[in-house]
C-alpha cells in the first residue's frame, strides 16, 4: 500500500507523490482548501477508491 499525494511543488509534468508508510514522518493539517477536481481525472465508477470519500461527485 502507498499513500498518495499532491505535491504541488513538483515540476510542471507530474504532481503525484506516491509514499511507502516508512518514508512519510509526519503530516500536518494546515487551513488551506482542497478541492478534488484539481487532481482527479480518471473515471472513478470504472477505478473506485480503495478508502470511501465524502467528496460530492469524486466520491
């Protein structure tokens, strides 16, 4: 299993930061919005989230 984040930080190609639990040493909530659509593009009903999400239409 990996965790999967948005590293907007990155280079302009991919954004994507795939994490093993060993390499992640914390995570801090900050006050800043998240909004699905910036980072969805595929078609959830044909690859479904492995964890439920409440996030309207990217659920």
């Amino acid at each position: 299993n990996r965790y999967h984040s948005w590293d907007y930080e990155s280079d302009t190609k991919n954004h994507t930061l795939s994490l093993v639990r060993d390499q992640i040493k914390s995570i801090e909530p900050t006050e800043e919005d998240f909004d699905p659509a910036e980072f969805i593009t595929w078609d959830i009903s044909s690859s479904p989230w492995y964890t439920e999400r409440d996030w309207g239409e990217y659920s």
